[in-house]
C-alpha cells in the first residue's frame, strides 16, 4: 500500500525478494515436475479430448475400436487448455503443459499477494507471496494434467478482481471478474461456487461507498457474462445428447451409460476415507475388490457379512457390475442403511469432509495408500504424519487469521462453508477437492502471521 503508515512497511519494497521467492517455487513446482509426474487416468482422459478436438473438430472420447465418442463428462475448460496447449507446444507434449502450469501457479501468487496487501497489509501480502509461493500441496499439482491449478488460480483471480472493483468499481475489473468465474466453472463443475459467493459480494461490500443500485448493475452484468460461455456447451448438450447439462454429470458418466446406482449406493454406506475410496469404490466395474479391504461397518451381522462375502465373490468373477449384481448391492445398502441411518445421513458425509481436509495430501506421491501401518513403511508413515502437520498448521494460521476478520472475510468464510457442503454430498472424497479453499487458507494465514492491522489504509474502502 503505497499510502500506508511507515510503521507498517516492515518487508522491503524490492524486487529481488519477490524474485527469490518466485525461483524458489519454480523450483519445487519444477521438483514435483521431474520426480512425481503424473500424467494417468484423467489427465488422458482430459487429453483424448483436446487432442480429438483440436485434430478432429468433434468433442469426444477415442473408444477402444478408434471410433469417436461425443462425450460431456469433463467440461470444455481444461480440455482448451490443453488443446491450446498442444497447439503451439507439441501434440500431447505434457511436460510442456506442466511447465506452463508453473506459471499460472506462480502467476496465482504474485495476485495472492496483491490481494492480501489490500485487504491487509503490505507485509500480509509478502507473507502471502512465499505461503503460496512454498506451499507444498498446490505446488504438487503443477506436476499432473488436471484442473487443480488453473481452478487455483482463476479462484485467486476472481478474489483480486474483486477488491480491485471495490477499491474502483470500473467495468473493466468487473469483466475480469466475469472471466474467472466462469473459466473457474468451465474447468469444473463446483468451480461455479465462487460466483455464487462473490457476485453478492460485488453489492454487500460495495453498497456503502459506491451505492446499491450502482454495485447491482455491475453484480447483474457480471453474473450474466459469466454465464454466456455455457450457452454453446449447453446446445451442444442437447443436439449431441438430447439431454440438459449446462455442466457436467455427477456421475461422470455419459448419457445411456450405466451408473451402477446400487454399487456406488453400497459403497457410500461405508466408506469414509480416500482409502475405501481407492480400494472399493474406484474399483467397482474395473478390478478385484478384496473384503478384507471393507471397514468393519461394511457388516451388521455375520449372515451380512456372508452375503456381502458372496456377493463379491460373484463380482470378482466378471468384474463387472451388471444390473443383477446392482440390483443385489443395492438391496444390501438398503439393509445397511435402513438399519443405521444417523450414520449414513450424518456421520459418514462429515467424516468424508473431514478426511478430505485432514489427510495427509501424499495423493501425488506415491506413498503408500495405507500410510498409517508404521511397521510396514516407517519412513513414509513419518512423512505423511509431518506432511498432515503441516496440512494443520495452514488451516490454524487461517482460523487465527479468520479470527481478526479482514476485509471480505464474510465472502471468503462464505465460499468455504458452501464448498464443504457440496463436498459432503460426494460419493468419492478426495483431499484435493479442498485445494481450491487455499486461496482463502493461505490469505488469511498471511494475515494471521502479521502482528497487527493498518491503522489507515486507503486502498481498502471496506
């Protein structure tokens, strides 16, 4: 803040430590890069797209005959991206996609750190700068062709948008926010969240100083900006598919394909951990599934349990869910789920949530799935224990920053309670669907590390 009292200039203004800090997070994103690529499972699927897109001008998948599949599985965003990507980089070069990740992600800090410097204070937005620069867990997804990254950063856009419109409500930083909200929700479906916890904030913190009416104007165009990149996909839906989908399916699965509801049903029943997630229900219709692999809670009773033991056996025979075979999981989760409700309703959704905030984030490094056995992998049962340490410290450092309630604190606080809602109702949880709450986690960190707020402050009419 170039207006700010001197006694709150305490980082110096100089280029060279943002440089410092940038190379370091180059380095550790380039480090994940050479040793924990991962460029399996959906990165291809996401790269069959864009390369049948842009080779073939048709939006589809490549079946195993080498036919082409209209599909609207993944949305449009990521596959651009990459299309582009393969465009001017080399077809289905993904090393060149990861590095031009890095960028984004080290673009997304340099914004990170503007944002929090207006909320905050000059030295938040340093401290913000080198969080976001060494944190570990988004660095790690510049090393894989997925969504993470660039949600990471059109979210980090879409909060710098913000309080540059609020400082000067001018179209052009209304526009920007437009932009991201919607390339956030183009790249995946709960990407739309963000608008729907900023647009509202566009007129909450903006109708005292600039007035109502004027701030519903901008929040109304904006919102209706945001949404014009869906219209095509959505026609495109219908022609192709007949069907409504201005996203994507829940189900990530195509119309006409079957979803195996009372499967995916049983599996829900019991499962409450990225472990069960991989082990059972991952598997379902694709490999063995062990029962020794379910949780306790899987069985009520030994006569369940010799059912659930045959019904497997008969699964493992095939591996694949027929209707029958469904049709028999799901009587089973009926049974289970009649007879504890509480726990499938409640209990269950919570502790999903929680392990996808909690667990260790070593999803990308290949340690060892269940980490926690020490006598089986001492060292990496260490590392995930520190690796979930310091996954805590950022969300205390965030509580304690929440705590001191800065500017936009209530569309931040906002964002994330909606996001853990829609995380609670998903049948697969993986820790990484919370990353896109560490644009938040990491600015308030960066306020929480900083002794005291401004006692003035001119950048922020909030």
């Amino acid at each position: 803040m170039d207006s700010e009292p001197a006694s709150h200039s305490v980082l110096p203004r100089r280029w060279w430590v943002a440089l410092i800090a940038l190379a370091l997070g180059a380095i550790l994103r380039l480090w994940f890069i050479r040793y924990y690529p991962g460029i399996l499972g959906d990165p291809l699927v996401y790269g069959d797209i864009a390369k049948n897109w842009l080779l073939h001008g048709t939006y589809a998948l490549t079946s195993q005959t080498g036919a082409l599949r209209p599909t609207l599985i993944r949305l449009p965003g990521y596959p651009l991206f990459l299309a582009i990507c393969f465009a001017l980089l080399g077809m289905e070069h993904y090393n060149a996609v990861m590095f031009t990740q890095v960028v984004f992600s080290l673009g997304g800090c340099l914004l990170l750190a503007d944002f929090a410097r207006r909320i905050w204070s000059r030295k938040a937005g340093w401290w913000a700068l080198w969080l976001s620069a060494l944190c570990p867990f988004t660095a790690n997804y510049t090393g894989t062709p997925l969504t993470e990254t660039l949600e990471i950063f059109f979210i980090t856009l879409a909060l710098y948008a913000l309080i540059r419109f609020l400082e000067t409500p001018l179209w052009r930083w209304a526009v920007l926010e437009a932009f991201a909200w919607s390339y956030a929700a183009l790249l995946r479906p709960d990407g739309a969240l963000i608008a729907v916890a900023l647009c509202p904030a566009m007129v909450w913190y903006g109708r005292k100083r600039w007035g109502t009416a004027r701030m519903m104007r901008f929040a109304v165009a904006a919102g209706l900006l945001s949404i014009l990149p869906f219209l095509p996909w959505t026609m495109r839906n219908w022609r192709t598919f007949h069907v409504f989908q201005p996203l994507a399916p829940q189900s990530a699965m195509d119309p006409g394909q079957f979803t195996n509801p009372g499967f995916n049903r049983w599996a829900r029943s019991f499962c409450a951990d990225f472990t069960c997630t991989w082990e059972v229900y991952w598997n379902g219709g694709s490999a063995t599934i062990d029962l020794n692999d379910l949780p306790s809670r899987a069985f009520d009773s030994h006569q369940q349990y010799e059912q659930t033991k045959q019904l497997l056996d008969d699964y493992n025979k095939g591996l694949t869910v027929t209707p029958a075979l469904d049709a028999r999981f799901a009587a089973l989760a009926t049974e289970h789920i009649g007879a504890h409700p509480f726990r499938y309703y409640v209990v269950l959704p919570l502790t999903r949530l929680a392990d996808m905030w909690l667990r260790p984030r070593t999803a990308l490094l290949w340690i060892e799935l269940r980490w926690w056995q020490f006598e089986a992998h001492e060292g990496e049962t260490v590392f995930a224990w520190a690796y979930a340490g310091l996954n805590l410290v950022y969300l205390i450092l965030a509580a304690w920053g929440l705590k001191k309630w800065p500017p936009l604190s209530a569309a931040m606080l906002f964002y994330i309670l909606i996001r853990c809602a829609l995380l609670a109702t998903l049948d697969a949880p993986e820790p990484r669907y919370t990353l896109e709450c560490f644009p938040m986690i990491l600015a308030l960190a960066a306020v929480a590390l900083t002794p005291r707020a401004p006692e003035t402050s001119t950048e922020t009419p909030l």
